[in-house]
C-alpha cells in the first residue's frame, strides 16, 4: 500500500469536465483526483477522508465518466435518500434500493436500472448480500463496489456491524470486480483490518488530512448543563445545531428545557416510534427545526451541510466518536463550532456501560480492554493545555505542524488556568484512608463537609479528624473534585453496583506531599473568541441579502420535496451574494452551480438578486 497526503491533478480531462459540468467545482479537494482515478483505472482503494472531505464524489465521478453502473454500499435509507435527491437535482441517474420504498417506487428504480441510463445504485449490506440482488448485479455487470463508512467491517473500530462482515464475499462472487471502501475516521489499525476483511488487493491507501480547520473546537467543564448550553445556543440563533447525549432521557429534558426557551428543538433517540425519529429527522433537514437533542443514533444519516453547532452534553465514549459526531458541524467548509461539556464523572459512567455491554459479548475481555482504551484516549484528549487541532491529528497519526490554530479554546486564550489543589487533595485521600476505604463518593463528600447524616452519626464518622474539613466548599464543587482525582489516577474507584473509594500507589506520593496536583476550576470560561476564520466567512456578504436567497432556497425545496441543501448550500448563497451574477454564464461561475442548477434555478434566483438590489430593506 501506498499512502498519499496530497495529490496533484487527475490525468484524466474527463474527471474535472464531469465534475464542472454536474457538480459545478472548478477544482479538486486533496487526494479526490487519485481517489476517482483509482475508481476508473478499476483498483481497489481505501479512502479515508474527514467528514465534509468529499467522499462521495469520489465514487460518484468514475461510473459518469466510463458509463458504467456501480453499487454503493449505505447504512442508512435516509442517507441513500439524500444522496439519491442530491445527485438528481444535478441531472445525475442514481437509485436506491431498500426496505422503505412501495411498490411502484421499487418498479420505477427496476426500470430505470435496465434502461442501462442509471450509473449508481444505493443499497444496505443486508440487501447488497442477498442472493436476489447479488442476480442483478451480474445481470447488469456491475464490476465496481464502493462501500461507504468501511469503518463498521472492523471490530477496533468505533461503530462495529456484524452485517459489514458478510461483504468479503464479493471479491470471491466477483471476479475481477473492484471494491473501494470510505470512512471518515480510522487509525492504522482499523484501515489495516478494513483491507483484510474486505480481500482489498494491492489497493491504493489514500489518507486525506484528519484536520477540520473551519471548526472552532472547545472543551469545557460542565456546571450548570442548561445555562452553559443556553449560552452556546445565544450564539447561533436560527442556526443549524445537534445536541449529543449519552442517555435518551437526558435528551427529552434538555429538548423540553430548549422548547420552554423558544428555540425550534426536538429530542431523537432509538426508544421514540419510527414516525417520531422520521417526522425529527426530516423537519430538521427542511429546516423547519433548528436544534436535535440527540443520542449517537442520530447523525449518520444526516446530509445537512450547514450545522453550525454540535455540542456535546458529556464525554463521547471515544475520540472517533468525537471525530466523526463534530464531523456533522461545517460540512460546507464554512465556519462551525462545537463545544464539549465533560465532568470527571464521564468516564465512569462510560465505564459501568461498558461493563454491562462486554458481558453480553463473546470475548467480554477483550471487548472490554478495547473500550477501555478508546475511552482512555478520549479523557486525555479532554485534559487541558493542548491545542486541540493538534491532538486530533497526532491522534490519527498525523503530524499538525502548525504553530498554534486559533480555532480552539487552548490556542484562543478562553481556558482558565489550572489550579494547584494539592492541599485539597490531600484532606480528599486522608479522609477515604479514615473511612478504610469503605464508602462512596457521596459518604466521602458527606463526611468532608461536616453534615449530620444519621449514617454518618451512627457510624462515628463525626468524630474523624476530617469531618468538616472542607465545609467551606460547596457539595457540587467538592463532588466535581473527588471525581478529578480518579480521573488522574490519584484515587481508585471500585465496580459493582455500589463503587467505593480506595487509595492507590499515586495516592501515597500526595499524602507525604511529593507530588503536586493541579485541578480545573468549576467557573465558566472565559467569554469567547471571535476567530479570524468566523470574521472572515462573512466578509462581503450582505446578511439581507442571504436570508433572501436562503427563504428562496426553502421554498423550492418545500415545492420539489427535498431538503434546501439539495437546492444549494450555504457556501453556494454566500458565493452567490459576493458575486451578485445577473448573466447565466456569471451564475454558472457560482461555486456549486452546474449545467443543471443553472437551468432549474439560474433564472429565479438572479430576478431575487436583482429585486434586493432594487429594494435592500425586502428580504424576500
């Protein structure tokens, strides 16, 4: 395998032709060219690129190049759905085949693939190895299969499917075919292992920059979840925003909290009716809904190129959960920001889920070891004092040889300065030895503040020498304290349903005052930066202008029955206000306008530019 950071211009004059002509690009992003020249050239190839990195024009350009039809592999039906509308509001023939469609949804796509005029078909791993359409393929000849989120063949990776597994079979089914696997996130291991499990031979490893510099990362403490989310929401009034949480119902009390503020929110988790997650899924991306409160089950299948917010109630369970999660923030390369709230009592909780999920699990060890380090990585990417562009990229084994990037809190000067809570922690340690190492976080708290508990009384506890000793502090704080030092190591806390506190060898180097331990203070951040990329995504760009073009955008897609973004995205508009085009072959210079656009919407959207121009104060 070779790996390739930066590529130069495809050799074929057909590529960037196909491309201008359908998509409306000028140019290429890095390692694009060699991807889709693989896909012509019939080479395997493992194509990692980050989210909003352009993978799927990198297996939708070779099929409309050489006029032949491809099958693309899809987890989602909503994802096929968008890829599919998207590719024919271009004037693209593309299809998808799933569980969803009727009847006669299912002839007309049958139809359209033996006219022999349709260059892609979209299907399920669970679809794609059945032996009805394993027939169609080889009546139809297909010689060429990408498959998209590779990542879910391998089980090092972060989102493991059994059903990917089945997909070996094509190499064996298919001699001489291709296959060509996409994913956003993926270490060195997890590629090695997506190359084997699909029999890829001698394929081309092309491994785009995991760096997403058009997004502002910041990781905060979490206090007071709904102020702090209020806070980030202030910031993206009318903006495109998803909400992470661990458990479905902290989703529906921070959806209702959103909603009794005024803001457009819903809550979307697997426990809600089908039609409810549909109904969610398909306002947001009509934009009829501003925020999703979610669980990691929504996402995947979400195509909409312009959330400008992704914020993080706690702790994902991995830094490719994170990759790929803020991945849906900024997808047309404009600014967005994502925040993390994390408490040291993330980590745990992710520990007790993973305890209970490896038990069901055939290796329940090695399951376990492999969450643990995951999720190890994750709490040290939290940890404060480091660029987090930096950490993302060395994560995945690249270098970011960039001074500082002024897209995160570390490098924007927003984080507060650790604090030495040496003494602090000292009195923590010294009372769990008192109790013996027998009591919870909560007792031990308890104890340290000097309350009057019955159990404390009846047990003695009254009279330890610690009793009371951080009175002063408040529970929340003392609490959010405990759980920092078992973060780093310097207290223990046991499994089981009922988890004590127990010293360690590290405990013992504090105690007799030999190491020092610096913690996070529980105060909001600084107030935050405005980045020089922000500032600069506006300039030129006549905010009146944009939402008029913007209500346009939503009006056309209500009337065809696609999402805006499938009209044009927001880069589209904002290129459109700059360049105010008033001739077709101006509008045909627009970023993201091809031959089809331009004819479907060139008109009516030059006469709004010309009408704002003639009233400003109309937004249409």
């Amino acid at each position: 395998m070779e790996l390739f950071q930066d590529t130069p211009p495809p050799r074929d004059a057909r590529i960037l032709d196909a491309v201008r002509g359908i998509w409306g690009f000028d140019t290429l992003r890095p390692l694009q060219g060699r991807a889709i020249q693989a896909g012509i050239e019939e080479r395997d190839a493992l194509v990692v690129l980050p989210t909003g990195g352009g993978k799927s024009l990198c297996y939708q350009v070779p099929p409309i190049v050489t006029q032949r039809t491809d099958v693309v592999v899809s987890p989602l039906i909503s994802l096929m759905k968008d890829q599919v509308d998207g590719l024919r509001a271009n004037g693209y023939d593309a299809v998808a085949l799933h569980s969803g469609q009727t009847e006669d949804e299912r002839g007309e796509a049958m139809a359209r693939l033996h006219s022999g005029d349709c260059r892609l078909i979209f299907v399920a791993p669970e679809r794609l190895v059945s032996s009805s359409f394993l027939g169609l393929c080889e009546r139809l000849g297909v010689r060429s299969f990408a498959i998209d989120e590779a990542h879910c063949i391998s089980q090092w990776g972060h989102d493991f499917r059994p059903e990917y597994r089945r997909l070996a079979l094509l190499k064996k089914r298919f001699r001489g075919a291709t296959v060509h696997a996409y994913t956003a996130t993926a270490t060195e291991r997890v590629r090695e292992d997506i190359a084997v499990q699909l029999g890829l031979e001698d394929p081309e490893l092309l491994v785009g920059r995991f760096d997403r510099p058009n997004l502002v990362y910041r990781i905060v403490p979490r206090h007071d979840l709904r102020r702090q989310l209020d806070e980030v929401l202030k910031r993206h009034r009318g903006d495109a925003g998803i909400v992470y949480c661990v458990s479905r119902a902290d989703t529906e009390r921070l959806a209702a909290h959103l909603q009794k503020g005024g803001v457009r929110a819903a809550c979307y988790h697997a426990g809600l009716e089908p039609e409810v997650r549909r109904n969610t899924q398909e306002a947001f991306s009509n934009e009829s809904l501003d925020v999703v409160v979610a669980t990691v089950a929504f996402g995947m299948g979400i195509d909409r190129s312009d959330v400008r917010l992704v914020v993080h109630a706690a702790m994902p369970k991995s830094i490719e959960h994170y990759q790929q999660e803020t991945g849906r923030a900024g997808r047309d390369g404009l600014e967005a920001e994502c925040v993390l709230f994390h408490s040291p009592a993330d980590p745990m909780r992710w520990q007790s889920l993973f305890e209970r999920s490896a038990a069901e699990a055939e290796e329940p060890e090695q399951v376990l070891a492999a969450s643990r380090e995951l999720l190890d990585g994750m709490r040290r990417f939290c940890s404060p004092g480091r660029c987090r562009h930096k950490s993302l990229s060395e994560y995945f084994g690249q270098a970011y040889e960039t001074s500082g990037c002024e897209a995160c809190d570390t490098c924007l000067g927003e984080t507060e300065a650790l604090e030495d809570g040496t003494r602090e922690a000292q009195m923590v340690l010294s009372c769990v030895a008192r109790l013996k190492e027998r009591f919870g976080i909560g007792h031990v708290v308890d104890v340290l503040r000097g309350a009057e508990t019955e159990r404390i009384v009846s047990l003695g506890h009254k009279e330890l020498s610690t009793w009371g000793i951080l009175r002063d502090q408040p529970k929340k704080r003392l609490t959010n304290m405990v759980y920092q030092l078992v973060d780093q190591g310097l207290l223990e806390r046991t499994g089981g349903e009922y988890p004590v506190l127990a010293l360690c060898e590290d405990s013992l180097s504090v105690l007799r005052g030999e190491r020092t331990v610096h913690l996070v203070p529980q105060r909001a951040v600084k107030p935050v930066v405005k980045t020089r990329a922000e500032q600069e995504a506006w300039e030129d760009v006549d905010p009146g202008l944009f939402e008029s073009l913007r209500a346009l955008r939503r009006d056309l897609a209500r009337r065809r029955g696609v999402p805006p973004y499938v009209v044009f995205n927001d880069a589209s508009l904002r290129d459109m206000v700059r360049r105010r085009p008033a001739t077709p072959d101006e509008f045909l210079a627009v970023h993201g306008v091809g031959k089809k656009k331009l004819k479907d919407y060139g008109e009516l959207f030059m006469e709004r530019i010309a009408s704002h121009a003639a009233n400003p104060t109309d937004a249409g």
